[in-house]
C-alpha cells in the first residue's frame, strides 16, 4: 500500500484551506497620496482604499457626476490603470 497519494491529497488539501491573504491597510502617508490624486482625478469619496493582490484598490468611488466607480492603482506609480463602473 502507498501513501504516496494520500500524502499528496492532504497537501492539496492544507494549501486549499490555508489562511487566505486579507486586504491591507495603506500606510498613512500613502493614504493621503492617493487621496490626494482621487480628489485631482475628480472624485469626491470613496468608501475604502487598500492593498489587495498587489495593487491600491478604491471602492466605491464617485466622481463628480455622481457616477461610481471600483478603480485600481499602480502602488509605485499611483497612477489610475483600471476603472470599472459600477
């Protein structure tokens, strides 16, 4: 008898169920920064700014047309690479 496969089945199974990355808080000087860049992008407010999967992500963010938008940033850049309207 092997345990080759069943030693296999429970590594998938501990990387399956291992903890999940949560989302990260900005640091507050980059905070401000991209605050900063919404405001002279045009939006007026955002519900959250976080780091998620390596990129500053923004939701909820609504323009001055009152339009709202999920947006993702460059973190070295902080330039605006994606806009999904919601």
């Amino acid at each position: 008898m092997s345990f080759r496969p069943l030693a296999a089945a429970l590594i998938g199974v501990a990387l399956l169920t291992g903890p999940a990355l949560a989302d990260e808080k900005l640091p507050p000087d980059q905070q401000a920064k991209v605050e900063d860049i919404l405001k002279k992008e045009g939006f007026t407010k955002w519900k959250e700014i976080e780091l998620d999967d390596g990129m500053i992500e923004v939701d909820d963010a609504i323009d001055t047309n009152g339009k709202q938008f999920d947006l993702k940033l460059d973190p070295k850049t902080l330039e605006i690479v994606k806009r999904k309207a919601e």
